[in-house]
C-alpha cells in the first residue's frame, strides 16, 4: 500500500516515521530526560536541605580565640552548619544588633534573625529558634567553665544561666546550667 500526499509517494514504515517524528512524544522525551538530569542535580542540595536539624549559623570570631573554635566544633557536633568569619570588631557587631555589652563574651553568631554571644549550648539555640520569641537572642556573658568549647581537663564546671536578651536590653534567665 502507498500514501499519496502531494507528489510524494510514501511507504506505510516511513509514514509511521514521519507521525512519529511529528508528534510530541520525542518532546516528552526529551523533557523527561532533562527532567532526570535536573533532578539528579537537585537531589544532593535538596537532601542537604531536608537534613533534619542542619541549620545554618554564621559565627564571628576573632583570630586568636581557642575557645571560640571550641564552640564551634561544639555547634557542628550538634549539627548546626556552621560559617565561621573572622573579625577583630565583636562591639559593633553587639552595637549593630542589639546586643548590650554588659552581656559580651568572646565570639558572636546570627541564625534565624537571632543574635547568640558567647558559649550558648547548642540545645539552647535550637530550643531559642522552635519557640521564637520576640527577642534579640541568646547570651551567655563572660566564658563559664564548663560551657560548650569551656570544658577543661579536670572537668571544671561554673554553674551559669543561657539569658534570653529581650528588645530593650533587659534579660531573664532561659536556661539554668547548674555546675
Ligand atoms: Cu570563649
């Protein structure tokens, strides 16, 4: 049998052919191909991001602090992702977000709109960040013995409190760490 379209004479398998190669389906194809592909390049960012309980925190310290690597680690154990950035000038960055420096300690971090200073457990800071008050953030002022990235060799603990920093400055206890 032969089909007759215009001058042309064409066999019934090259007809197939040409149906074949005019419908949508290689389109499909090929859609769902790159689909594939896209999708294969967005399964390792989308199953980093859907890690439960990997929540980023940028970290500011300065050159030299020991114990702010201490935290650190202390924060990556926890499974926070962690963007360390080194600074000399931790008062402005109290000063630009609030943070007075009554409360100051030896490093700064910014997760989630919160300001954190000094060696906050990171317990606190995931506990800060579920029940999102109203606040600056979290502190706890000075470097207690025994708080994350504090721990020293004879295990010598300091009984401190993580203050919960409120908008105008004033304070009220949101964790008691007892020695
Ligand atoms: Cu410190």
């Amino acid at each position: 049998m032969t089909i007759v379209i215009g001058a042309f004479s064409i066999h019934p398998l090259q007809q197939l052919i040409e149906i074949l190669s005019m419908t949508p389906l290689p389109s499909l194809a090929r859609r769902a191909f790159l689909g594939g592909v896209a999708v294969t390049l967005a399964a390792p960012i989308a199953a980093c991001a859907r890690t439960p309980g990997l929540k980023a925190i940028a970290v500011y310290k300065t050159p030299t602090c020991a114990c702010c690597d201490g935290w650190v680690r202390h924060l990556r154990d926890a499974r926070f992702d962690v963007g360390v950035t080194v600074t000399t000038d931790l008062r402005a960055l109290r000063t630009n977000h609030g943070m007075p420096e009554t409360l100051a300690s030896c490093h700064s971090a910014l997760v989630d709109g919160y300001f954190i200073e000094g060696h906050v457990p990171a317990d606190d800071i995931r506990r800060l960040i579920a029940q999102r008050p109203d606040a600056v953030g979290l502190s706890v002022p000075g470097m207690p013995l025994g708080s994350p990235g504090m721990e020293t060799p004879g295990g010598d603990r300091d009984r401190y409190d993580t203050l919960l920093v409120l908008r105008d400055g004033t304070t009220r206890v949101f964790t008691r760490h007892n020695a």
